[in-house]
C-alpha cells in the first residue's frame, strides 16, 4: 500500500488524514528538518510540506528538497503566500537544466 506523509504547523493537515496520510505536526524549518533527517522515508511516496515552515532563504530550501528521496509538494497556507513552492521549482529547473522554466512578467 502506498503512503503519503504530511508535515505542517498545527491541525492545518488534519484534512489529510481521511485520505490516508501520515500528519506530523511542526512548529519551525528546523524541527522539519530534524522530522525528515531522523525519518525512514523510504515507505512514503509523496510528501507534502506547508509553506508556512519555510521562512528560511531558498538555498536552504533547495538543499533539504534535493536530500529528499521522495517528492515534496509545497502548500501554500492562509498565514504565508511567498510563492516558494514556485521558487523552488525554479531554482531546481536552472541548477539541472541551466535554464529558466519561465519569465515573469510586468503588470
């Protein structure tokens, strides 16, 4: 059987549950960090991080993404709309392809 992991602050995942996956709750990027670093991850298939436990510069970001041997979908939350889910995928497409994926444009 497939498995899901959800790591958010608070109960912002609860909704998840019903859907089978696996809810740890979090305060900060450093407790995630140390949750994904102590973590069996090989069971999970698909992993799903609040965007709200990112307040960390992207680069930091970038480098627990890449140790991650799973995929990691960003949510974004009520509390933090930064776009670094964006962010992330931007940087990972120009650090493997050496390419801009898009350009953002002027209003």
């Amino acid at each position: 059987m497939l498995k899901n992991l959800a790591i958010g602050k608070g109960n912002s995942l609860e909704f998840l549950k019903p859907l089978g996956f696996e809810v740890i709750e979090c305060q900060d990027f450093q407790h995630l960090a140390q949750i994904l670093q102590d973590k069996d991850l090989s069971p999970y298939t698909l992993l799903i991080i609040t965007e709200d436990l990112l307040h960390v510069p992207p680069k930091e970001i970038l480098s627990l993404y890449l140790s991650l041997p799973l995929p990691v979908l960003i949510l974004p939350t009520p509390v933090s709309r930064k776009g670094l889910g964006k962010e992330v995928i931007r940087q990972l497409v120009r650090k493997t392809l050496g390419m801009e994926l898009w350009k953002e444009q002027e209003s």
